[in-house]
C-alpha cells in the first residue's frame, strides 16, 4: 500500500502571530504559487538576474521580493505568511538551509564561498573537518568579550567607590583532540592586541602558579584541575604544532607571523572571514562559559534584546561585581573545564587524554621537547628593538640608550666608551623600568635601568607612552617627581567624575587606563583586587559659588 505525500492545511489550525502551528505550511504556499515559486528557484541558482551573488545570500532581500511577488500572484493579506510578524521570513531561511544540507552544491558556493565543498569548508553539517591524530597536533585561538559588566575600587577617604570598566577579553587557546584550554590571557580594555595571543601562547608553555580565590577555598578541586602544561607532567615542553588563527588584523603582525613561528617552530594557519568552523573547538568552550555566565546579574547575555539584561552597568556597581571576581570565576572555570569528564573523550577528561597521548610508551615520543631555557622563560611577548648608544666623552655625558624620552643604563654601560655609535637589541616586557640588553652577535650585554621619577613605579610602554602624549598635549602643566602616580591621579579624577551623583553611570577609558595600571603592578594584591587609594582632593567639590537652576537646585546631589 503506497503512502501520500502529506499536504498541510490552514483550516481548523490554532496559530499563533510567531509562528506556531504553520508547520508546512511554506511548502504549501509554494506550490499554490507556482509562479513566485519559480522565481524562488531560479534566485537559489545565482543567474544573472538573481538576488544572491556569488558574494553570498542576501536573504533579507531575497524575502522583500518574495512577499512582494506572493501578493502580485494574489496571496491575501488575511493568510499565511501575513499573518505571522515576520512574514514567514524564519521559514524562508530554514528552506534555504535544507537545500544546502540536502545537497545542493551550487546554493552552497553562493552561500558560503567555493571551499564550501571542500574538505576543510564553511559552516555547513556536510562538510568533514580534518580532526588531528594526537593531542597538541592542531590547536585554536580566538576572543572572547564576557557577557558581564565588572567593576573597579576606587578608595576615597576609606569609602570603596565602584566604576565600571569595559568588558574584558578572554583569549584561550584550545586542542583540538581534547578540547583542553592550553593557556589564555587577559584584555583589560577595549579591544585586544597580538600580544594576547602571544601572551596565551606563553601561559601554554609555561603557566603561571595557579591562585586561589578567596570565593572557592570552600570548594573541593577536581581531581587533575588546571591547565595541562602545570598538572599533567607528560604534557610539560610538548610542542604545539599547527595554530588556527582568523584574518584579524593583530594576528598578522610582524610578532606572530615571524616572532611566534621563529621562536617556536609552529604552523599558522589563517581561515576564512567569519569562517568559524575552523576554530569550532574555541566557540564550544565560549557557548559553555556564556551558559556559566549568564547568571551573573550584571550579565550582557546574547545581545541588547536578551530579556536576561536589565542594566548590567548599574547592577555591577549596585551589587559590587568586580572585574578582579569576574577573572577569578572565568579562570576557575577553564582549570574545572579541563577536568570534567567527556563522552565524545569516552569518559576521560581533556587532561587525561593529553596524558595518555604523551606517555613514555606512547609512539610519538619522536617529537622533540622544547628547551628548558625557553620553557623556563619564552619571552614571546617581548618587544624587540634596535637602538643607538649614546653618550660624549668630552662633555662626561657616561654612555646610555634612550627608549621613549628615557634614558637606560647601567655600571658596564657607564664605562663603555667604544660602545657609543654602536647598536643594541633590547626586550621590552612587562614591568618597563628595566630592559634585557643583547649585542649584535646576540651575546647578552645585561640588563638597562631608568633612574629618576620613572624608576619609582612600575608601569608598562603603553603607560609610558600615554603620559608622554598628555605632556606633549600640554594636559599634564608640569613634569612631576613621580609620573606614575600623577598619572594615576588623572585618571581617577576622570573615572570618578563618571559614576559621583549619576543615575546612569556610563563606562569612560580612563577607568580601564587605570585599572590596566594597576594589573600591571608589582604588588599582588593590588593587582588582583583592582584597587587604587585616591587622594581625598579628588572627590572635593568647587568652592566658587556658582548659580544653580531650579533643576540642579532640587536634583538628588544636593546637600
């Protein structure tokens, strides 16, 4: 007995203005219009005449003509797809999509581009991935902004007075095999740089002791948390070979496409645009962590119109959710992350796997470790730059080297005279009060200290350059004993003035300035809690008498 193709039918159905209870009923329209659905199918084959361009689909298009065409054909206005909010426009996606997983090769190209048939394609459920033999043979990378909004301390007379900061910048790097989160970095400001990726790349190699928030002391560790290359000994100095980057512009810098490959001997590779399903392993690990996530009432969810996001700026001041805790929670997560157990791992975690890949009975033991004095110290984040010595014999002036209107030097410097008009590579890191010298046969020459007002704090080049442009901009009237704190002063003069007496406190830069200053300090604590001592003139009002209008005379400032 054959079966009927099913035909829907519109009467007797209990639908809704979303959509609900039109099942088929987009296939039913088709075929009643049989001349809107030729058009439809000779726009899907990329004539010259069609709405879809070998650029891609423009769907949103393609559907103005198509409700267009439906009521020249003499589809009313009190029927399907009229009747839902918008116009049957999910329906026409959906349509489009089946075709693409049905098979159709020539809608795919027009799509998604011409590798969209091909091994290592787009984003389509047909296309096969090359998936690596062993753990650490192909890894990703990527950012990714927290959906919440944190805060930073500001102490004024002893009172905490919370500003919000921008949303900071997770960068991970990912195995493949395992999915295990090899390292990652931290951007506090507005966007991110390719030194994220040189700073994840360095935690991989050499992570960092792993703290402990105050928040989690109560919490039972999984047994194997934390990153592979500090809790799974098989996994220390195993090189990474093949990274998966995007075209953004910070991964193609002369520091990752040359420093990075040179150092330590990886493969880069760069997909396509928008191609995510080259780094599918990274948007995994981040649809995970926004699950966590969400439920952190400052939360930015998936967008403006997620019903979760009521005031996220208010709420991280109201309720004191700090950037300092947001890190704690995110870096608690990655080290649990890595220790939860996995069926697609057959019951193992991301960590065991990188184990049990890199055992001394294992096979692959012929790929060589990385050195100990590299492991020991990468320095892949290093700047590197070629300077001149300077100095005079006939003026006393001792030899020198200047980075950034600073003179560096030190006790064999002073006394090398034959070095004056001679070149030095130095490496700049971190704390900039101090650069490693080398000469030019690579021989390490030591290390070059500033003296002065610049020696008394520690800050970074982007600090140093920064208060260099206000001096040059005529913002700072004098040159003061300690630039540092000055200009850490201005700063929280300008962040404070954003949240003192507002409703709607609104994110300024030169909060994220200041707390970048303070990650980058050398004490500890400061850095972890994100917290800076103002000085009580900060916050002290004008005392010139000044006119007030009826609205600043009774609005809730005043006193």
């Amino acid at each position: 007995m054959g079966r009927k193709n099913y035909k829907a039918s519109a009467q007797d159905r209990k639908v809704t203005t979303e959509g609900a209870g039109y099942a088929g009923s987009f296939q039913q329209l088709l075929s009643e219009f049989k001349k809107t659905n030729s058009w439809l199918e000779s726009q899907l084959q990329g004539n010259g005449s069609s709405k879809a361009t070998p650029a891609g689909i423009n769907v949103a298009v393609l559907h103005q003509e198509f409700i267009s065409r439906l009521r020249k054909e003499g589809c009313s206005t009190d029927r399907y797809p009229f009747q839902t909010r918008r116009h049957g426009y999910e329906a026409l996606v959906a349509y489009v999509r089946k075709k693409i997983q049905d098979g159709n090769p020539a809608l795919a190209n027009l799509k998604y581009g011409e590798t969209a048939n091909q091994a290592t394609g787009r984003n389509s459920i047909s296309v096969a991935l090359t998936r690596p033999l062993h753990c650490l043979a192909k890894v990703a990378y990527d950012e990714y902004q927290l959906p919440a909004i944190g805060t930073m301390v500001i102490v004024v007379d002893g009172t905490d007075v919370e500003v919000p900061l921008s949303r900071a910048y997770f960068c991970p790097i990912v195995d493949y095999k395992s999915e295990a989160v090899l390292g990652y970095s931290w951007s506090i400001s507005e966007r991110f740089k390719s030194a994220n990726l040189l700073e994840a790349f360095e935690c991989a190699i050499n992570p960092p002791q792993q703290k402990i928030h105050p928040a989690f002391e109560s919490i039972k560790s999984l047994e194997g948390e934390g990153l592979p290359a500090s809790v799974v000994p098989e996994a220390k100095g195993r090189r990474i070979a093949i990274l998966c980057l995007d075209n953004h512009l910070t991964h193609i810098s002369n520091s990752v496409v040359v420093g990075l490959r040179r150092k330590t001997g990886v493969i880069i590779t760069y997909g396509k645009v928008h191609s995510w399903i080259e780094r599918n392993v990274v948007e995994r690990l981040f649809s995970e962590l926004q699950q966590n996530l969400r439920r952190i009432a400052s939360t930015t969810g998936s967008g403006p119109t997620d019903p979760n996001v009521r005031d996220p700026v208010g709420k991280s001041i109201r309720d004191r959710i700090r950037m300092a805790d947001l890190i704690a929670v995110m870096e608690k997560l990655v080290s649990r992350h890595n220790a939860r157990r996995r069926r697609a791992l057959f019951n193992a975690t991301p960590n065991e796997l990188i184990a049990a890949d890199w055992a001394k009975n294992s096979r692959l033991q012929i790929v060589p470790l990385y050195k100990e004095s590299f492991m020991s110290n990468p320095s892949l984040a290093a700047e590197s730059e070629w300077v001149t010595v300077r100095g005079d014999r006939s003026t006393h002036r001792t030899p020198y080297i200047q980075l950034d209107n600073v003179a560096y030097t030190n006790d064999i410097l002073r006394q090398s005279w034959a070095l004056i008009g001679t070149k030095l590579n130095v490496q700049i890191r971190g704390d900039y009060r101090t650069v490693r010298a080398f000469r030019e046969d690579g021989t390490e020459f030591g290390v070059l200290s500033v003296s002065g007002g610049w020696a008394v704090r520690p800050h970074t080049r982007e600090t140093r350059k920064e208060i260099n442009r206000l001096y040059s901009a005529g913002l700072f009237a004098y040159r003061a004993d300690d630039p540092i704190l000055h200009y850490q002063e201005y700063l929280a003069s300008k962040a404070l003035k954003s949240v003192k007496g507002k409703k709607s406190p609104k994110i300024v830069q030169e909060s994220n300035a200041l707390a970048r200053t303070l990650a980058h300090s050398s004490n500890d604590e400061e850095s972890d809690t994100l917290k800076y001592e103002a000085k009580s003139g900060v916050l002290v009002k004008d005392t010139s008498v000044k006119p007030k209008g009826r609205r600043d005379f009774f609005s809730s400032g005043n006193s």
